[in-house]
C-alpha cells in the first residue's frame, strides 16, 4: 500500500499553472494524495515558511512530500531546492531546453501566465464571462449573433459550466438555451435558434445521472424523476439527429473534454491561451 503523500504546489503567482500540470501528472498514479496549495511564495522568507510546511507535512506522514512548482527567480527555485521533498520545477525542466532551442532567453517575467501582462487578452475573458453569464439558460437571446456556439440541451446536462469554462480559458462567447417541455414536444428547432444553426452545439446525458443531478438540487419532483429524464433524453436526442446537430454525452465527460470537443467540431477560435 502507498502511504498518503502530501503534495504542494508552489507558486511566486496564483499557482494555477502549478495545480493544472501537477495534477495531470497525478492522475496517472493509484494514490492518495494531500493537496496544498502555496501562492504568491515570492520572497526568501515566504519560501523558508513554505520549506518549513513542506517538511512538517512530510514528518508527519513519513513519506517525503511532492513538490510541484513554478517559481521564476532562480535564487528562490535555488532556495526551494533544499527541501526534503521531492521538487519538480516546471520552469527548470522547460524553460532551459526552450532557452537553447531558440537562441534566447526567456523573460522570467512574473505572472505572464494569469496575471494583467496583456490588458487586451484580460479584457477580452471578462467581456467573454459578462457574455456567458447574461447569455445564460436563454436569458437574453438577441444577442445570439454575438456567440461563437451556443449550447443546446435539457436542464443540467452541463451546459452553463461548459460556457463559462470556454469563456474563462478559450475567450470563447458562448451561450446556452434550455430545452423546454414544448421545445420537446414540438419535436422542432427552436424558431430564435434556427438562424444560427451553424453555431449550435448540442449536449445530452444519460437519464440516470440527470436524475441523480436533478435530484441534488429539487429531490422528489417530477423535474428530477428518472421517468422524465428519460423522457427528455429520448427527445432532445431525436431532435438533435432529426436536426443534423453535433453533440456529445457528457455523462462521463469532463468540463474540459467537453469544450475540447466543441472546439474541435465547431472550429472555433482558441482566443487565450
């Protein structure tokens, strides 16, 4: 058996990129992990603090910690290194090998990644998230010539998060539109969705794990019933074949798979990132 194994991502930022890679690689192994996340450790003393955790964590189960980190100045990633913890810097393993391939030097500028180095990107996610957000569950449709896709699908099969991860990483515009009881029941295209059919995407799930979401939210009611999901899963999928719309199950899908594969089908533009 594997002890537990604290992990910590280290970060003179947010960390997020620290958290993406180092979980990526985790998840690859059968183990049980204690995760701790350490941003903005970007002074000598907040790295001897971070040490000082790192090795507390490390006495306490036995089991020398993981270290995933994304410093930038080399005097503290020198300073992190003489932790007893296994260290796995990013910057190290890429940015060296990136350095001599192209006959420069990076800019070992803080938060390029997820900070404000580049005002128009920044300004084009949030103007991305205001879309995704106003354009929720059908709220305002006049602006659907605005939206790069639009999401279609019943109630809670995923498409509200799936917008605003797009909007957040991708810059994509995206919104969302509910299938209604009469939407399903006309067994037609929605009449405000059929000028920008070129821009629909379609989401179902399998009945049983609507139910069960469905249930978390309104237990006992006829909305979270497994024979009327059942009943909108089977309609909305012949709708999408009657329509020719692509679409994806995302019963076992993640929110990142499934923009990846909006993506990807729709041609869509990658804006960030």
């Amino acid at each position: 058996m594997n002890p537990d194994r604290s992990v910590f991502f280290v970060s003179d930022r947010t960390g997020i990129t620290a958290e993406t890679l180092g979980h990526s690689l985790l998840t690859q192994f059968s183990l049980d992990c204690n995760p701790v996340s350490l941003p903005f450790t970007d002074s000598p003393g907040a790295v001897d603090a971070a040490i000082e955790r790192i090795e507390a964590a490390g006495r306490a189960t036995g089991a020398r910690p993981i270290v995933f980190s994304t410093i930038i100045d080399a005097g503290l990633r020198n300073r992190l290194r003489r932790v007893n913890a296994v260290v796995l810097d990013f910057f190290d393993t890429f940015i060296g090998p990136l350095e001599s391939e192209l006959g420069m030097e990076s800019s070992h500028t803080v938060g390029q990644s997820h900070g404000m180095a580049d005002p128009g990107a920044y300004n084009l996610r949030i103007d991305a998230m205001n879309y995704a957000l106003s354009a929720d569950d059908g709220a305002i449709v006049r602006h659907y010539e605005q939206a790069d896709v639009i999401l279609v699908g019943v109630s809670r099969c995923g498409k509200t998060p799936t917008c605003i991860y797009m909007a957040l990483h991708y810059g994509l515009f995206a919104a969302n539109y509910p299938l209604t009881d009469d939407d399903l029941l006309s067994g037609r295209l929605p009449e405000v969705l059929r000028p920008h059919r070129d821009h629909l995407y379609a989401l179902t799930i399998r009945p049983e794990r609507l139910a069960q979401i469905r249930a978390e939210r309104r237990p006992d009611t006829r909305y979270a019933s497994l024979r009327q999901c059942q009943y909108e899963t089977v309609r909305a999928e012949g709708l999408f074949h009657q329509e020719k719309l692509p679409f994806s199950d995302t019963t076992t899908m993640s929110i990142e798979e499934i923009a990846a594969m909006i993506i990807q089908t729709r041609q869509l533009p990658r804006r960030l990132y």
